[in-house]
C-alpha cells in the first residue's frame, strides 16, 4: 500500500529544495514523476539522478508563463495522466503588509492560486475517471500563525489554503484528496533567503538570526527538505485516502497555535 508504482506524478519547482526532495522521494516511492522549474540544468541533472531515468521527465518553464506551462503539462497528461499534483512555488518577496504594493498581490495571485487552479482543470477529469487523485499544496505554517514581514506571502498562502479546503469538500467523493503540506524553517535557499533578510533588518549577524531562530524550535534544529518530501509520500499513498482537507505543519513544534 505504501508503493505509488504506476502513479504519475506532476511536482513543481523541482530543481531545488522541496521540489526536488519530493520529486527524489516519490520516485524513490515507484512513481513516474514530472518536474517543472525554470533551470533546465538542474532538471535535466535530477531526472538522470532519479532511479530508473527513463521513467521520469521535465519540463523547464517559468510560473510566470501560465499558458505555456499548461500547454506542456497538458501535452504530458494526454499521453499518461497525471494522479498525483504537488504544489511547489517560490513565495513572493519578504516585506510588510502595509508596505505592499497592488502589483505584488497580483503577481503572487497568479502564480499560486490561479496557476494551482489551471492545473487542478487540467487532470481533474482523468483524476475522476480513476476515482483517485492526490492534490498537495506545499505552502507554509503561515497558513495558522502569520509570519512577520511576510505579508504577502500570510496573505497568498492563506488563500491557496481556503482554496483547498473547498477542492476537498467538493472533490473526496471522487475519491481525491486535497491537503496541505506545511513547512516551517526547512534547508532550503528559501530559508536561506528569508535568514538574510532577517539578519539585515534586525542589524545582525546571519549566524546571530538563525541562533535566534533555533531557539524557536522545539526540536532545537532546522529541518530536512527530506522530512517534508516524506510527509508528502505518505498523502498521496493509496493509504492515506482518509485524510482530506488538512494542514500538516512540518516544523519540529514552532508552530505556536494547535
């Protein structure tokens, strides 16, 4: 019941960090998986690492290009459809909600919640005549607590949440599931990111803030994208077909709120 032999598996942003542990774990798991992301290098490099090469493909395009992406992924899905969709996109820039600009809610709109939907569009009806489908959205523990100087960030993330929540409602007695995976100071250049630009506003050492951090943890250490990839195959085994509509923190406990 574990294997996800025979599954196909659409991951985005799958040249780096969780993107490509999910798509490392799930191919790891039997799936034949499709990464996207814009760095075709990096693509081309993680399929030929993949266990059985072959089997699994890429396709380099930019969220921004909502339209092309689609059309690819759609070319992909009427040769072997996809049942498995995981949810992977940079989140937008730091900075305060106040602060922020009409332009930048636009943009952030389009490449998680408008993007997640064109999707979903597209394998939605092959996910229904399986009677199974997995639909993951990696997003952010955000979604419970909001984060300082991430508002558009809180903001987005909450809505892609309520958006599945809703898919979930509407789609489990098809047999899919809609549920979210939410990381919290996970190694990745994200978090890398977001420590440096903490460092620099508060007038710190990038060692003082994530010092700082860490003391945040419970489990007094950043995670592994692994750690969250691995939450991520268990969702969408055929094992998990119960748990529909959740918000899974992957945090080592930072999470202040149940």
């Amino acid at each position: 019941m574990h294997s996800l032999r025979g599954k196909r598996a659409l991951i985005g942003g799958g040249s780096q960090g969780l993107g490509r542990a999910c798509a490392v774990v799930l191919a790891q798991a039997g799936a034949h998986v499709v990464v996207y992301a814009r760095s075709g290098t990096k693509l081309r490099t993680l399929v030929e690492e993949l266990p059985q090469p072959k089997l699994h493909q890429y396709i380099v395009a930019d969220v921004g290009d909502r339209a092309e992406l689609c059309a690819a992924v759609n070319a992909l899905h009427a040769q072997d459809p996809f049942s498995i969709v995981i949810n992977n996109t940079h989140g937008p820039n730091p900075g305060s909600l106040a602060e922020a600009t009409e332009a930048s809610f636009i943009e952030a709109f389009a490449h998680h919640v408008l993007l997640n939907h064109a999707l979903l569009q597209l394998v939605l009806p092959s996910m229904k005549a399986q009677k199974f489908g997995r639909i993951i959205n990696i997003l952010s523990t955000s979604v419970k607590t909001p984060l300082p100087q991430l508002g558009v960030s809180n903001t987005i993330r909450g809505a892609v949440a309520s958006w599945a929540k809703t898919l979930a409602t509407e789609l489990g007695p098809f047999g899919i599931t809609v549920n979210n995976v939410l990381p919290s100071t996970i190694e990745t250049p994200r978090m890398e990111a977001l420590l440096e630009n903490t460092a620099q506003r508060q007038g710190i050492s990038a060692k003082a803030a994530l010092q700082s951090w860490i003391r945040t943890i419970p489990a007094g250490r950043f995670g592994l994208p692994e750690e969250v990839a691995e939450a991520v195959r268990f969702l969408v085994s055929p094992l998990a077909g119960y748990i529909n509509g959740i918000n899974l923190p992957v945090d080592g406990g930072r999470t202040p709120s149940l």
